[in-house]
C-alpha cells in the first residue's frame, strides 16, 4: 500500500536536507561521540565496541532525521552535537594524553 502524499515531505530541498542529515550528520555524530568517549575512557574497548554500537547509533540518527519537521534544523542539531562531541575528544586528549 502506497504512503499518503499529504504526509510526504512536498520541498525538494527539505527531503535532500533530510536524507543527508540522516546519512552524513548521524555519521559524524556517531563518530564523534565513539571518540569523545575514547578520549576519556579506555581506548580499546570503546573503539572495538563501535563496531557495533556505532551503527545502531548511527541507525537511530537516521530515523531521527527523517521524524523531524525540518531538515535544516536537523542539520544544525547533528552539527551542534558533532562540535560539542569534538570539544570533547580535544579535552580528553589534552588532559588525558595517550601513553606513548
């Protein structure tokens, strides 16, 4: 049974808004958050558990994007995330260098 065209996004820019948040933005978010818990917690065991962890993570996100009203305001929540996860990977490195 076909989706009911009143609950389809109608602007072209919004469904491209969408589909990139939910691929490229849930990506580095999910990145960006395995890292940031790296940086602070033990190295190996956080990016061997985001093999998996990461993907349902990134699956959510998706979903996520595609639920939301607006794909531009996705966008700027996933960016938000990814430099508040950022600033977080460079504190962990700067005060919990890695034993070289």
């Amino acid at each position: 049974m076909p989706a009911n065209p009143k609950y389809l996004t109608q602007s072209k820019w919004q469904r491209f808004a969408k589909i990139t948040a939910a691929i490229l933005g849930g990506y580095f978010v999910s990145v960006t958050f395995h890292l940031a818990l790296a940086s602070w917690f033990n190295r190996a065991n956080i990016l061997m558990t985001m093999a998996f962890t990461g993907f349902i993570l990134w699956v959510a996100l998706m979903v996520v994007a595609f639920l939301a009203k607006s794909g531009w305001k996705i966008w700027g929540i996933y960016i938000l995330l990814s430099l508040v996860f950022s600033l977080f990977i460079y504190l962990g490195q700067t005060y919990n260098p890695m034993p070289q």
